[in-house]
C-alpha cells in the first residue's frame, strides 16, 4: 500500500455580509478569476487565525516579533532589575546574535523574529546568568557582545508545534531555518461578488437637547459570498521536522480542527459572521496535491430556486469526480466528506457523519500508529 504523503482539505463556506479581510483603503480584498471579481480572503489572514487556534489547543504559543529585547527587559524588571541595565540586557540580545541582527532607534529588531514564548524566559535567564558583563558593557559608548553567540542562536532557534507545522523563514540566522508543511491558497468566492457601501452615524450621546445630527459619520464596505477554502499538509515534511508520530498526529488533528473552525477577526464586532463551513472533502494522497479551484473559474449563477451554496457543493463534487477520471485515484489513500447536505455527494468519496468522524477517520489512515504504540 502507497504511503500517506499529503493531506489535501478543501471547505466551502459561507459567509454573509463582512468584511474580514481589508485591502488598504478598507475595501473588501478582490480578484478576477474566470472574468469575474471575486471576493478574497489572504491566506495570511486565514493562515494566522488557523495558528491561534492551533497554539490555543496545544496551550504552546509561539511569538512572531521584533519586540523580543523589550520583552527580554519587562521579564528582567519583573525580578528586580533596573530599567536602564534591564533594557541593555535586552539589547544584548540582538547585539550578541551576530551581524545579521540589529535593534533599530526605536529599540525593536530589524526583522521578525518567531520563537516560542517559552524561549523568552529563557533568554531572560541567560541575561542572569551574565549580569556582570551586561553590566561592564552598559557603561560603554559602544557596547560589545557580552552573551554567548551559541547560546542566543541556539534559543532563537528554538521551535515548537506551530513552527515545525508552518515554518520559519530568518535569512539573518540560517540555523533557526524550518521548513514550513502547510501551503493556504487564498479564499475566494466561487461567483461574481460586488462591493457594498455601509453609511453610519454615531450619535454623541451628552449632546445639548437642541443640537440635531451625529457625533461621526463615516462610511463602510462589506461584501458576502460562499468561500471555497484550500490547503495541503505535507505529512512527510511534519514527521521529518518532529521525528515523533505521536506529535505529528496531535498537530495533523489540531491543524485540520483549526482550518475549519477558525475565522479571520475583521469587522466581527460589527458584522458577527461566524459561520462554519457547509461543506469538508479531506483527500489523503500518495501522489501530490490538488487543488480543486478550477471547480469554479466559470462563476456559479443562480438560475431557478436556491442560492449559491448548493450549486457551489455540487460543481466541487462534478468537478473532483471528472478529474478523478482524467487525473486518475490511484493516489487518493482515502477521501471522504462531511457536509450540510443528507445525502453523499458523487466525487467527493465516503460521507462521514460529522467533521469530527471525518478528521478522525483522517488522521488514523495519515497517521498510522506505529507498531507496539
């Protein structure tokens, strides 16, 4: 039997009027595809929400900063160290990783830095454990490296669940490198979507009893429409960067969870579209992934009864049972679906019950348990 390789998972999901996701002027994102505009989500929007959930479920946060040598000194100043030599500690920092790492004149670093939170503290302790040279070196012009460069790379270059799951990119220390197991395509609508404008007042509520109008007036945009999600999970490239099965099954479990459940934040306050996917087909490949966008570059229209999310379920399933033709299954180890609808839908292989059984039955055929666990 092929082994399992990728983990292909495919949502549609609609969402009613928001706005998610803005460009920078505050417009819903877009993009033509099949001819039409579209709705979109980032990927980094939806990527990030998907992490949060992720590290809130392993209770294991992870911290993409450049704030690392402040928070360095607020830990320092929480047991008893002067502001001024707690600030230099944290300067040493980046001082004492190398010439690729510099603090800017605001006092953050050069790039982000992404670590566990874990990892703080323990730069914390090592700043402890050289007060005296932090010290002799604070009350220099131009202070030296006073931490031990193997040390400061060697906690920078710490990693937890989140990072072996999607990645570390840091051209300024190599060594901290990881490569990521989780690709997220853009969202988009599987029709044609317009942008609308939202006017609004707020009322000063102390105005004098004779003054009339608003304290603000502002306007907004929103759009809505059914979402067709996507993402692959490199199940090879996760055990090589863990070498433990029981870890890559916990984080497989959690990332799949995460991608249907999470939502990006924007304009939540104010819309409250929390909605959950209608729709999860899961393929587990030995060959390669496969998106199934194409399922919509010609727009879905709404001809007769019924909205865009039914004719969405059922274009994704006509169109993943002919490709399965052209393409060929013999690389689909397993794939199945959980949906809205009661009765299966062609193409898309078994239905399970719920999201819950169909991520179960998932991760038992992805990650086999290994023989005696």
């Amino acid at each position: 039997m092929s082994s399992p390789r990728f983990i292909d998972i495919h949502l549609l999901q609609t969402l009613p009027y928001s706005n998610i996701n803005r460009d920078d002027l505050g417009s819903p994102k877009t993009v033509v595809y099949g001819g039409v505009s579209r709705t979109r989500v980032s990927s980094q929007s939806w990527k990030r929400a998907v992490r949060l959930a992720v590290e809130a479920t392993l209770s294991d946060r992870a911290a993409r900063t450049r704030r690392i040598p402040e928070q360095v000194a607020e830990r320092l100043k929480v047991r008893g160290w002067p502001p001024e030599l707690a600030a230099a500690a944290g300067q040493q920092v980046a001082l004492s990783a190398g010439k690729g790492l510099k603090v800017e004149s605001d006092g953050v670093t050069s790039v982000l830095l992404y670590l566990p939170t874990s990892a703080l503290d323990e730069l914390a302790d090592l700043a402890i454990e050289h007060r005296d040279k932090i010290q002799a070196q604070a009350e220099q012009k131009k202070p030296a490296a006073a931490l031990p460069a193997n040390r400061i790379a060697e906690l920078l270059s710490r990693r937890n669940g989140v990072i072996n799951l999607f990645g570390r990119m840091l051209a300024e220390l190599p060594s901290a490198e990881v490569d990521g197991c989780v690709q997220v395509a853009h969202a988009f609508t599987t029709h044609e979507t317009n942008t609308e404008v939202d006017f609004f007042t707020a009322v000063d509520d102390l105005n004098p009893n004779e003054m009339r109008g608003s304290g603000h007036m502002n306007s907004a945009e929103y759009s809505s429409g059914v979402f067709y999600r996507y993402a692959s999970l490199d199940l090879t490239g996760l055990r090589d960067n863990l070498n433990d099965q029981a870890a890559a099954t916990e984080l497989t479990t959690a990332f799949l969870t995460a991608f249907i459940s999470a939502l990006p934040t924007g304009k939540q306050n104010s819309t409250a579209a929390n909605t959950i996917p209608d729709l999860a087909y899961i393929a587990v490949r030995a060959d390669r992934p496969i998106s199934l966008a194409p399922s919509f570059e010609a727009p879905i229209r709404l001809t007769g009864e019924g909205g865009y999310a039914i004719r969405s379920r059922d274009a994704l399933a006509s169109y993943a049972q002919r490709l399965h033709t052209l393409w060929g299954a013999d690389g689909i180890i397993r794939h199945a679906h959980a949906a809205i609808d009661p009765k299966p839908l062609p193409g898309l292989g078994d239905k399970d019950a719920s999201y819950a059984r169909l991520i179960e039955n998932t991760v038992a055929v992805a990650c086999p348990a290994e023989p005696g666990a």
